[in-house]
C-alpha cells in the first residue's frame, strides 16, 4: 500500500492550499457504515464523474469495479483538470493496473491533495468505501476547493454562497448539507434565484419534498446542464442525507451558475459607476443654474445701485433710501445663503469627484467661484456707494432747501425795503420847495444814503446764498437766479438814483437854511436803530439746522448774548423817543404848528415802538425752538449711545466666536461625527444670536430716520457688523462642510480614526500662523513628517527601486521630495496654482495615496465581460445586463464602434470607459 502522505509534504502548493481542507480531506470510514449514505454517495459520485467523463464519449456503471484498471480514471483527472497525465499501460495484468491508479494518485498529490490510507492495491481490489473516498478528495480538489465568497473557501465558502443565494425565499434556511436541503426548496430557490423563468417557486410547498427535489432535479438536467446525480426518495427516506452527496450535488449548481455571477458582478460595478457619475451631472448642472441666477441678479441689480439720478426733494431722496433698506433686509439675506450654498454644492462636488476617481469640476467661463465672489464683492461695492452717495444727497438737498428758504425770505424783506424806492428818488419835489424844505430833503437824503449803505450787506447776502445754491446744483436756480439778477440792478439803479439826487440838492443847498437839527438827529439816530431791529428780527426768524449738542448749543450762545444787548438798544429806543418828545415839547411852548411829520425819515415813533413790541415777542419764540432742538439733539445722542453699547457688544461677539471657530476648527478632538455634532449646536448656538443683530437693525433705522451722520461713542458701523455677521456664519458653515467631507472620505475611503488624527495633527502641527492652510514648504515637511518619500513613488511608477541607504540620505538632508514630483503633488493639491494647501486637499491626497479606487481599466474589464469578450457591445446587450435607466444612460454617451471586427449597432465601450476618468487615464 502506497501511502502519499509523506509524498505530499515535497509539494510546493500542499500547504497554503490545503489548510482549510484539511478536515474535508479526512475519510470518516465510520460514515460508510451506513448503507443508505453510501448508497447515496455511490449515485451521486457516479453521476458527477459521467458528467465530466461524457466529454470523452465515455462513463462508468459501477464506481469500484470500472476505475480498478486506472484507465477511466486517469481520463476523468484530464478532463477536469485540463492537463494531460503520463501515458498509461495498456496491460491486463495487475501490476500495470497498480501503475496506471499511481500515475492517477500521483497527479493527485501533486495538486496538493494528501491521500492518508489509500493506495493504489486498494482501487485495483474494488475496495468501494476506498475508491469512494478517493473520488471524493477528487470532488474536493477539482470542484469545491477553488470556491471563494468574501474570503472563505471550499466548504465555507459553499455554504455562505447557498445562505446568500437563498436568504430571500421563504421556507428556506441553509445552515449545512443535509437536513437544509430534505424538503428539496433550498434546490429550487437556487435555480429561480439564477433562472426565475424555470421555476413557479410560490407554488411549490414545504410539505410535499418529494415533489419539490424532482422538480428542481429534473429542471437541473433539462436546462442546466446538471445531471441528476441523486433520486427524491434517497433525500427523503434519510433521515440525514450524506452531506457529501449533498456537497457534490451543490457545487454543480454553483458552477452552472457561477458565468451568471461573473456577469452580475460586472453589471454591478458598471451601475455603481454610472450612478455615481449621474449623481455627478446633476450636481454639476444645479451648481451652473445657481451660478446662473446668482449672477443675472448680481448683474440687474449693479447698475441699479450705480444709478445716481438726483431727485430734486429731501422726500424724494428719503423714498429712495427706503427703497435701499427694503433691498439690504429682504431682498439681500437669501441671496447670501444661496451664495454660501453655492460655495458648499462646489466644495462637495470636487470631494465627491475626487473620491470617485473623477477629473475635478470646471464650471462654464463666468461661473467659477472665484468669478461669483469676484461679481459679489463688485456688488457690495456698489452698495455702499450708493449708500454713501443717498446720505450726501440728502445732506445736499436739504442743504438747498435751507438756503432757497434764506434766499427767499431776504429778498422779500429786501424787495419790501425798496419798493417805492425809486419813485422817491427820481421826484423833483426840491425845485418847489423852500429853503428849510430844500435842507430837510437833504438831510432827509442823507438819511436814506445810510439807510441804503445799510442794505448793502443784506444785497451781498442775497447773492451769496443765490452762488451757493448754483454751487449746489439747486433744481429751480434759474428763477433764484433771475430774482437775484433782478435785486442786483434795481440796487445799482437805486445807487445811480441816489447819487444824482445828492448831486441835485447840494446844488440848491447853498439857497437853503432853517434846517432843524432836532428832526435831522432824531432821522439819523432812528434809521440804523429801526435798521437795527429788522436785522433782530430777521435774525429772530431765521431758520437755523443742527446736527449735534455743540452745534445747537452754539446758537442758544449766541441768542443769550443777543438778549443781554437788549437793555442798551431799550436805552437807545427811549433815547430817540426822547428826540421825538422834546420836539413837541419846543413846537407846543413856541407855539410852532408842525407841517405834518419828520421831513428827515418816514420812520416814526410808533413804528419804531411796534418793531419793538414785534422783537420782544419773538425772543421767547426763539427762546422755545432753540430748546425744542436741544432736546431733539439730546435725544439723538440717547439714540446714539444705545447703537454703540449694541453695536459694541455685538463686534465684540462677532470677533469673540470667529476667533472660537479658528480653534475649534485646529483642535477639534472626538470622532468626526462628535465634531460635526458639536459644531452644528454651535451653529445653532450663533444663530440664537440673531435677536441681537436685529435689535442693532432697528437702532439702525432709527438713526437714519433721525437723520444722525456720525457717532462718537463707537467706531463701529452697521455695515462693517454686517459683514462680520455674515462672514461668520459663513466660516461655521464652511466649517461645517470640511467635517462632512471628511466623513465622506473617510467613508468612501476607508480611512480609520487614527489616521485621520494623525493627518490633522501632522497638518496643524506645520499650520504656524493657523490659517487653515499650509504653504508649499510647510506642505512638503507635512509629508516628510508623515514617513511619505515621493522620490521613491516616483521610482516605483518608473520600475525603479531605490536603495534603503541611499532613501535615508535622502530623508535625513531633507531632500527625499524631488522637485519635478513635488511639482506633480502640488499640481493635484493646489490645481489653481494659489501656493496654499488646505486640509481637505491634504487627507484626499493622503487617502488617494493609500486606497484603491475604480479606475478606467477596471470598468473595461467590467464590459469586456458583459460583451463576451468582445472588443465592442451592442446596445440589446447593454438593455439586457444593466438597469433600463443606466443602459440608456450608456447607449446615449457611447459612440460607434469603428473597429475591423465591427457589426451593425456596435458600440465604443473603450473610448466611453476611458472618458468617465479624464484624459489622465488615457
């Protein structure tokens, strides 16, 4: 007796392969006791020897009798095993019989198989439990020790692909290879598994097994090519069947079925490719929408906010500028979060495609992200011109409005002095008088030459204020500068005037005496004091427009030191009153009837005491505005300091929290879902801020409407908090994102914990000024850092190793990253060419470099199946492996095949495959 055992341990392959056979390759003799399981392994064994012997145009009846000469069974080891065996001897005598079974067990062994106890005497003898282990170590070999799912093999790996095939039919619980297969439904739902047009399975019962091993057994050998190897009533009968009846009978299904699994496989891959490539597109084409729209709203609403049309009224300007805040708090919030969504949908996409192996995303020209914030800042620029220009319009219309008010009030009042004014200048009363009256006209003249050099500075007034409002542009200058021009030559006319009626009454001066000199002190003392008290009056009713404390507080200044002059123009009003009275008081005791009144002035006694009476009364009046606009100012500076506490606080919580987010975002600890969890609460925690900003909002408006310019109390301003306000809101969420893509890399590809950690740590460590992003240099010590030597990958990809020693000299001078294949990482890293290197980029480089992803070649391979090795597909071929939505998707996108080998309809799989990846693939 031949014992192979010690045959085997010379075999190269004995060892590794067989491990997990080692206790199916153990013949329990014990089992062959039992009559009904070898009877069942001698119908089962017989049947799948024949169904390889066929091949040959040849079988067997009796296992032990027609296997004894070695000659069949030499046959059946070349046809499964596909090589050709020693030549056997064609001998009739015993001893060649003996060396045709060793040249078989030979071969046995030497495909690592230990053959423990049977020897060739023994299957030339006839000895059946024997020859019905050897067939079975044959079975185990050739036909269930290649067997592999999700690394188990041969017995496990049968069994795990039973369970799976079967997990989804009712009735059915494959946990071995007896009893789980009596009731004959885990057959059944093999084959309606693979081949549901076969097989009713809802109408087969448990309760009738009989019925149900027929059926499957039957539809086997019709359909499938698997021979019956075993009868209902063997299955049956037994209480448990022999388990490597069963085995054998399995493994032909698995065979018979293991093309289709191939081709699942293949479909499989192709759809999760083209998923992830649809989920792709469409991310791709919401972003262009998005950008789209983002931008058209930038582009109409710019030249709205460049408009500088000037409105000719402070309500006109004012509506304008509630037009503007409408804009800032409605129609602007949700143009911000559709931009920062913007830049997350971007961010994502790129992760995604890089995850997926995919070239990065370039939006359409215009539409990168850099083009939406460069259109963004563009557009708050405009904003705050516009802003700045609403507020110098007011301040200039309402500028105008005060001075066209001014102007008008004085040319009245000087329009009023000189009417009359001429008529009494040009008469020739003079030349009838006599010479008492001659003088007084004189004097009288005299009079009214002060009077009129007294005018003089409210002339000059009117036309000042009249070139101030053309300097200003004012809406309706063409009439003020009419009424001015028309003031200006009555005055030069009333100046010609006046000098030839001077020249005219000196001439008659000399002819004339008499004058009195009471009426002459009393015209000259009255008219610079009535003159005077217009110009208080004037003063007294002149608008006047503040826009502080001091300012105002100025005026009243001014106003108490006008009210202290008062008692010296009383004296002076008494004084010429007492002219008046002493030249009654001459006229009565002399008995003089006075021709009427004083021929020196038209100005009277009464008048002068109405004017006065008139001056006194508007003294409290101006008394009271002043207050009123001192209390407004007080009010206004309430108002101020309320927005600079608010405002303060709020800057002071903006800067706090964005300096918060910088060292979360360098020192976060905990898994990456703790991070992400721990920032969205402190997302929600800055939202429940918002109260506050909107409380600043209406301080805001507040002190627009009150028309208030500046502010001491803070150098903060509501469009500097804004900015800072949104800024944070979006760094939290950019924040936010980076952890979620994170996750996703992670996810996608299969980076633990601990490597994460050490990238961050690594990362942060180089991070020296903590902005989130490292410099090329900072970048290239990163990698040093973390033991990656480019120069050796460089080598590799050329089929070049380096040496040991020479990779520490190259590590310890601190030139272990050529500069060509730096370049090359920098290029994947920092594809815009910015110098900076973020996070996110860093662990995708990483994780590329360590994980295995789909590539172009592998989805090849993956259609080259699907297409039965040819080097095109048809698109029936396409509709009948893949989904219906993803076969179209493919037929859509491939074009046609032009190789020699092309038939109608042929379709590019290649070019397709390859375009998927990018032309690095290529």
């Amino acid at each position: 007796m031949v014992d192979y055992h010690n045959a085997n341990n010379q075999s190269s392959t004995g060892g590794e392969q067989m491990t997990n056979m080692e206790q199916e390759n153990d013949w329990d003799r014990d089992l062959l006791l039992d009559p009904a399981w070898e009877k069942q392994q001698r119908k089962t064994f017989t049947a799948w020897c024949n169904s390889h012997l066929r091949k040959s145009g040849t079988q067997i009846e009796n296992i032990e009798e027609d296997f004894r000469d070695g000659l069949k069974l030499m046959l059946l080891l070349e046809v499964i095993a596909g090589e050709r065996l020693p030549k056997p001897e064609r001998g009739k005598m015993r001893v060649h019989k003996i060396n045709n079974v060793n040249k078989a067990l030979d071969f046995i062994a030497s495909k690592g198989v230990k053959l423990v106890s049977i020897g060739a005497e023994e299957i030339v003898d006839g000895n059946a439990k024997m020859t019905l282990g050897m067939i079975w170590t044959i079975i185990l070999r050739f036909a269930i020790q290649d067997i592999s799912v999700d690394e188990t093999s041969a017995k496990e790996g049968l069994l795990l692909w039973c369970q799976r095939k079967t997990a989804p039919y009712k009735n059915v619980n494959v946990q071995n290879f007896h009893i789980s297969w009596k009731d004959g439904l885990a057959f059944n739902a093999l084959i309606h598994r693979h081949r549901p047009d076969l097989i009713d399975y809802d109408r087969l019962r448990k309760d009738d097994p009989v019925t149900n091993l027929n059926n499957a057994f039957e539809v086997a050998e019709k359909h499938l090519d698997i021979p019956k190897m075993l009868d209902a009533e063997d299955i049956v009968n037994t209480a448990r069947p022999d388990e490597k009846a069963i085995m054998t009978y399995v493994s032909s299904f698995y065979h018979a079925f293991s093309g289709a699994q191939k081709a699942e496989t293949a479909a499989n891959r192709i759809c999760k490719v083209l998923a992830v490539n649809q989920e792709n597109e469409q991310m791709m084409e919401d972003y262009e929408k998005l950008a789209s729209e983002l931008l058209e709203w930038i582009r109409r609403t710019i030249p709205w906010l460049e408009n500088r049309t000037q409105e000719k009224t402070v309500n006109d300007m004012q509506a304008k500028q509630e037009d503007f805040r409408d804009y800032r708090c409605v129609h602007k919030p949700p143009k911000v979060q559709e931009k920062c969504q913007l830049e997350i949908s971007f961010n994502t996409l790129q992760t995604k495609l890089r995850l997926s192996n995919r070239p990065a995303f370039m939006p359409s020209e215009g539409r990168m992200v850099s083009d939406i914030n460069g259109a963004w800042h563009n557009l708050e620029g405009a904003e705050k011109g516009y802003e700045e220009w609403i507020l110098s319009e007011i301040r200039r219309l309402e500028r105008l409005e005060h001075l066209a008010e001014k102007f008008h009030q004085k040319a009245a009042i000087h329009e009023s002095w000189t009417d009359g004014k001429e008529a009494m200048l040009t008469q020739k009363d003079y030349e009838t008088s006599t010479l008492s009256e001659v003088k007084a006209l004189l004097r009288k003249h005299e009079a009214f030459e002060s009077d009129l050099a007294a005018h003089q500075d409210r002339v000059e007034q009117i036309a000042a204020i009249a070139q101030e409002l053309n300097e200003l542009d004012y809406y309706d200058s063409a009439s003020v500068n009419a009424r001015c021009q028309k003031i200006c030559d009555q005055w030069d006319t009333l100046g010609a005037f006046t000098q030839s009626r001077k020249e005219s009454l000196e001439r008659t001066e000399k002819q004339l005496e008499s004058i009195d000199e009471l009426y002459l002190e009393y015209a000259k003392r009255a008219a610079p004091f009535n003159n005077w008290m217009e110009g208080a009056m004037e003063d007294l009713q002149d608008m006047f427009i503040v826009h502080n404390i001091e300012e105002i507080q100025g005026l009243i200044t001014a106003h108490e030191q006008f009210k202290s002059t008062l008692a010296e123009a009383n004296k002076e009003r008494e004084a010429i009153q007492a002219i008046q009275a002493e030249v009654q008081k001459i006229a009565k005791s002399n008995s003089i009837k006075l021709s009427g009144a004083n021929p020196y002035t038209t100005i009277t006694p009464e008048s002068i005491d109405g004017k006065w009476e008139k001056a006194m009364a508007m003294v409290p009046l101006r008394d009271n505005a002043l207050q009123d606009e001192l209390n407004k100012q007080n009010s206004n500076d309430t108002l101020r300091a309320k927005f600079a506490t608010q405002a303060n606080t709020v800057g002071a919580y903006i800067q706090a929290k964005m300096e918060e987010i910088g060292r979360i975002s360098i020192e976060m600890n905990g898994t990456l879902e703790d991070q992400l969890t721990s920032l969205k609460e402190y997302q929600k925690t800055i939202m429940s801020y918002m109260p506050e900003i909107n409380t600043l909002e209406g301080y805001h408006q507040l002190i627009q409407e009150a028309l208030i310019f500046d502010n001491q109390y803070t150098s903060y301003t509501m469009e500097h908090l804004r900015v800072g306000w949104e800024q944070l809101l979006t760094t939290i969420a950019r924040t936010i994102n980076e952890v979620e893509n994170q996750i996703l890399t992670r996810d996608a590809k299969g980076i633990s914990q601990e490597q994460l950690y050490e990238y961050r740590a690594s990362f942060n460590h180089f991070d020296k000024d903590h902005s989130g992003t490292l410099m090329a240099e900072e970048f290239k010590a990163c990698l040093i850092s973390l033991g990656y030597d480019v120069e050796n990958e460089k080598q590799k990809r050329s089929g070049q190793m380096v040496s040991e020693d020479f990779r520490a000299l190259l590590i310890s001078t601190g030139n272990s990253l050529g500069d060509s294949e730096f370049t090359r990482i920098m290029g994947i890293v920092d594809p815009n060419g910015s110098g900076a290197v973020t996070f996110q980029a860093f662990i995708d480089f990483m994780s590329r470099e360590t994980t295995d992803t789909d590539t172009a070649d592998q989805v090849i391979a993956s259609f080259k199946i699907l297409a039965a090795d040819k080097t095109f597909i048809t698109a029936e071929e396409l509709r009948r492996e893949l989904p219906p939505d993803q076969a179209e998707y493919c037929i859509a996108r491939m074009a046609p095949y032009s190789g020699a080998d092309a038939v109608p309809g042929a379709l590019d799989y290649m070019s397709f495959s390859t375009a998927l990846y990018g032309e690095s693939d290529l």
